[in-house]
C-alpha cells in the first residue's frame, strides 16, 4: 500500500510503523468474539473499524494494543509480538483512548494532558510545549485551567484525545506511532468530529498506524484509507470505502435497508438509511 | 499553580504543628506550663509535672503523630488504588480485618501454638488479616470499568461484618485478660506504646511514605483506569500489589498499636485534595502531615474534654468523620454511584 514510501526513504524497512494480526481469534467468558481475524496495516494508514453493536469491535482494538491476549493466533506491532515489547517501550509507541474512560478526581484539563507524557524523558520545556500544541489541537486549551470532572462529556472526551495525541507525539527523528482511538467522536459536536478526523489523518502522515472504531459510516468513508467490517466476530470486508460500503453488504450486515450514494463533494459513498 | 499551593500547605502544616504539640504536652489532668513541657522534651524530669510530661504524654503525641501520619497516607493510597475518593480503610473492612488478626492471634496463638503472643506476632497477624480484607474487597468491587462505589461499600460491610464476627467469636473464647487486652484496641487508644514500637512505627511511615512518593506519577495515572495506566507503562499489577501490601501493613501496624481509628483516612486526604489537588506528589506528603495534626488534635480533646478521665480517641474521630462522610455522600451521589 505504501509501496512508494519504503523505495523512495532510505530508512530500513523496520523504521515503519506497520503492525499485524495473524489469524487472532479470542474466547470471552466462553463466546468467541473474535474469530481468525488477519489484517495488516503501515504507517500513513488511518483504518478505521465498523460493524454493528457486539461484532467484536473494541475486543479487536484491545486485542490489538495487547489489553486482552488472543486465545489464538499473534498481533504484531512494528514486527515484534506485542506481548515481548516492554510496557515502557510499548507506551512510547502506542497510545490508545478507550470507550470507557472514568477519572473521579479533580485534576485539571492539562494535569490530565501531562499525563500522556508519562513514558517519555523528555524534559518539562518540551513536554509543556506538545501539552499546549496537544490541547490547542483539540480546542481544549481556553479550559485547561478547569476541572476535568466538572466538564461536559464532549469536553472530557476532548481532553482525553488531547492526552492521548499528547502520548503519540511524533518524535523529531520519525519514530513509528500507533494511535488506537474506541469511538473517539462518540460525544463531539460537528465541528470538533471534523477536528479530530483532520487531526488523526494529519499524524498518520508522520510515520503513524491509526485504527479508529467509528460508529458513523459517512465519517468512516470520507476519512478512512481502509474500512475493516466486523459481523459477529468475523472479518466482513476489508478495503477502501467504495469496497467495503456497497449496499448489498451493509444491509446484510447491520440487517436493514441502507441506500449507498456518491458523496456530493468527494469521491467517497454516503450511505442513507 | 497545584505545587506552590502545595508548599505553602506543607510548611503551613509544619508550622502548625508545634504550637499544637506544645499545647498537647501541657494540657492535661495536671496542666503543665510551657518551660516544664520544654525542660521535658530536652530529657529532663526535675519535678512530677516534667516526669508526666516526659514519660506520659510525650510517647502519647509521638505515637498520635505516627499513627496520624499512617493512618491518612493509607487512606490516600487507598482511594488512588481504587480510584475512588470515598475508598477508606476502616470504611472498607481494611481495618476490621486487622483487627480479626490481632484478635485471634491473642486467643488462639498460646492456646493452639503454644507460642507466646508477643507485640510483633500480633502486628504481623494484624497485617495478615488487613492484607486479606482489601484484596477480598478489592476484587469483589473490581467491575469492568472500574471499581463501583456500591460494590465496594457493600462488600466492605459484609468483610467487616464477617471479621467482627471472627473477632467476637475469639472474644467468647477468651480469658479476662485477653478480653481486656482485645477491648483496648477495639475503641482505640494512643497511650502506653513502648520506645521499640514507636520506632518500628517510625520506620514502617517512612517505608510507605517514599515508597508511595517514588510511585506517585503511577498512581495519579493509575486514576485515569487500570487500563490507562498500563497504556502509560505503567506496570498496574505490581503497583495494586504494592498498595494493597503497603496499606495492609500500616493499616496492621496501626491497629496493632492504637486499635481502630476510624475516619482519619477519608477526611484527611479529602481536605487534602480541596487544598492542594489530587496530584500525589503533592499530595501524599500533605495527608501524611494533615493526618498527624488532625489525630493529635483529636487525642489531645479526647484526654481532656471529660476530665478526670478520657474519652477513646476512636469515638471522637468517628464523631467528627461520620457526619463528614454523609455530607460527601449527599453531594457526590449523582458523581460516583
């Protein structure tokens, strides 16, 4: 896919964020959520996972960043089992926001942002600098001073990805980055969805894997390199957008008549119920 | 902006404690002026006021400080463990479970063992029994997303319930002498700690008080959700054990010396986190100091508001912290529950 990055850099191959799964399947409490999923995907790459309520969609993310171990088959990030990389170094390279995040004490908005950069020794100057570079990225600097309990559920959910990209930082030599985001746009308004979605296609640029479980298959088409749709525990489809969101897909997925247009601006579907 | 405030709070407290301690050496049965309490603290005891000081009240204060000190920085690692500000040891059956070990290490260890019951088997015992408890505690009110508030509350009561029973059942089995010994702690009390104790009590804060200092970063990303954490690299599962083995043995330590001393580990660190942030580097240091002030204030009216004779301090810090936590209920229920 990024054939034309590797011949062009002179950087060795193994520089590139590129992660695998290989064939992961995964027994929760006795169901098989998952079940012999492969997909692979290399730094540029914003991939962006859909399927409907219960298909396996946050166990594959938290399989993926090593939170749940598959029962069978391995994930690999930047060609190492993830389970052999050490917590230090893995959250050096990996930053991950999920659906269920519960702070019950009042830090500030960027006490909270100052925590993504925990892993790192980087020094207090530049760590401040990324913080406000984070925050400003999601509107959430006019409120750093407040305090994170006290905020709407937007503004939380801005924070955290300001913590998260904060994590993700791109390094001055380019190191590879992985940003795994749990429907990351599930309480923002219009206007900060469209940030977000810029903000993660612009740090995919900069040598990053993004995997993204979006809910809002028009968000998904119009930003998403690749589409990975999951029907109860399986891989569906896994392709670009005109691929993966035909009608006759999408219906028989999610179990209801969609109708699937070309968006009016974009070559990119739009799907209508 | 968190870590001035903090300082000032800190030296604050240090300040504060001084004129507090000097008040406490002197008020008493026999009030004593401030030369003989200072003529005391260099060793001297010319005169029964000095010798009462010296011998009597002086351990009573240090041993207040220590137990204080413990009591509140348990009660902070408590509710950073789990990641709730209502979690405090004696509410959670941390310390009922302490107090389980002590009590049946009293009655049975000479009875089944027959080993002598020394200070030190009954502090590792009580260690046992409140390492026991928060790990019970702890994985009970462990849900998918966090610990829930309900759960743990609930499960505190049915392990303190299930240790008080223990205990009162060891009591049943006891002697006149155990049952008094037994009965000492369980109001708590501050007085009669000999030297050895207090500097193993003194070791024991220090241990915990750098050992949650070195882990302070942790723990505040240990706030953000277990998983969090360990996408922060941080190692959650050696940090939960090292919090639950920490506070389990402050908590036995405590207990083994003072008895139950209740409500010192919610209010502290709760009146801590309104002045200084929830920040633990700044924040622990400050519990710890808060702790010590607040439980020496309360031993000192417990001795002297009912003269010629006291009050247990447990009763005062339960009345104070009580009617604390159901006004903190009151206003956090929509929040946490």
């Amino acid at each position: 896919m990024n054939s034309s990055l590797h011949e062009s850099s002179e950087m060795p191959l193994k520089q590139f964020a590129c992660l695998e799964a290989q064939s992961v399947s995964l027994i929760r409490s006795g169901n098989e959520v998952l079940k012999d999923i492969s997909f692979s995907a290399c730094a540029g790459e914003l991939v962006v996972i859909i399927g409907p309520n219960g298909a396996g969609k946050s166990s594959l993310l938290k399989t993926m960043s090593g939170e749940l171990k598959p029962s069978k088959g391995v994930v690999y990030i930047h060609e190492q089992e993830i389970d052999q990389l050490e917590l230090s170094q893995r959250a050096q390279s990996l930053a991950v926001l999920s659906q269920h995040a519960s702070l019950n004490f009042p830090f500030s908005v960027s006490e909270v942002v100052e925590m993504g950069r925990m892993p790192f020794a980087t020094g207090s100057t530049y760590d401040q600098d990324v913080c406000y570079k984070a925050m400003k990225a999601f509107d959430c600097y006019d409120y750093r001073d407040r305090i994170y309990t006290q905020l709407s559920g937007g503004e939380q959910q801005r924070a955290q990805l300001a913590r998260v990209f904060a994590q993700a930082w791109p390094t001055s030599n380019y190191l590879p980055l992985y940003v795994f985001l749990d429907e990351p746009n599930s309480s923002l308004d219009l206007s900060h969805q469209k940030m977000l979605l810029e903000a993660c296609r612009q740090r995919s640029e900069s040598n990053a894997v993004l995997i993204l479980v979006l809910h809002d298959l028009n968000l998904a088409c119009q930003y998403a390199d690749r589409i990975l749709l999951l029907d109860n525990g399986r891989l569906r489809a896994n392709g670009k957008p005109w691929e993966v969101c035909t009608e006759s897909m999408l219906s028989e997925v999610y179990k209801v008549d969609v109708n699937v247009v070309q968006h009016p601006k974009k070559d990119c579907p739009a799907v209508y119920l | 902006m968190h870590r001035e405030t903090a300082k000032r709070t800190l030296y604050l407290q240090l300040i504060l404690l001084l004129p507090l301690s000097l008040l406490a050496l002197c008020i008493g049965t026999e009030p004593s002026s401030i030369s003989d309490a200072l003529q005391a603290l260099l060793g001297k005891a010319n005169n029964t006021e000095q010798l009462i000081i010296r011998d009597i009240r002086l351990p009573r204060l240090l041993l207040a400080l220590l137990v204080g000190a413990m009591l509140a920085s348990c009660g902070t690692a408590c509710q950073g463990l789990f990641r709730n500000p209502l979690a405090d040891p004696s509410l959670i059956g941390v310390s009922a479970g302490a107090s389980m070990g002590a009590s049946l290490c009293i009655v049975f260890a000479a009875a089944v063992f027959d080993i002598p019951v020394s200070f030190l088997l009954i502090a590792i015992s009580a260690f046992l029994g409140g390492a026991l408890a928060s790990f019970l505690v702890y994985r009970l009110s462990l849900g998918d997303y966090g610990t829930s508030v309900a759960m743990m509350l609930l499960a505190g009561i049915a392990v303190s319930a299930l240790a008080g029973a223990i205990s009162s059942f060891s009591e049943f089995y006891s002697d006149n002498e155990q049952l008094r010994r037994i009965s000492i702690w369980q109001m708590g009390n501050l007085s009669g700690s000999s030297s050895m104790q207090r500097w193993g009590m003194f070791a024991l804060l220090g241990i915990v008080l750098v050992l949650l200092q070195v882990n302070a970063k942790k723990l505040n990303a240990l706030l953000l959700g277990e998983s969090e954490a360990r996408h922060l690299g941080v190692n959650v599962d050696g940090l939960k054990l090292l919090v639950v083995f920490l506070v389990a043995a402050g908590l036995g330590l405590s207990v083994a010396l003072a008895g139950i001393i209740s409500f010192i580990g919610l209010v502290v660190p709760h009146i801590m986190r309104l002045l200084v942030g929830p920040d633990h580097r700044f924040l622990i240091i400050n519990s710890a100091l808060g702790g010590a002030l607040l439980l020496l204030l309360a031993d000192t009216l417990a001795r002297t508001i009912v003269l010629p004779t006291e009050l247990p301090v447990g009763v005062l810090t339960a009345l104070l912290g009580a009617p604390f936590f159901l006004v903190l209920l009151r206003n956090k229920r929509q929040k946490i529950l």
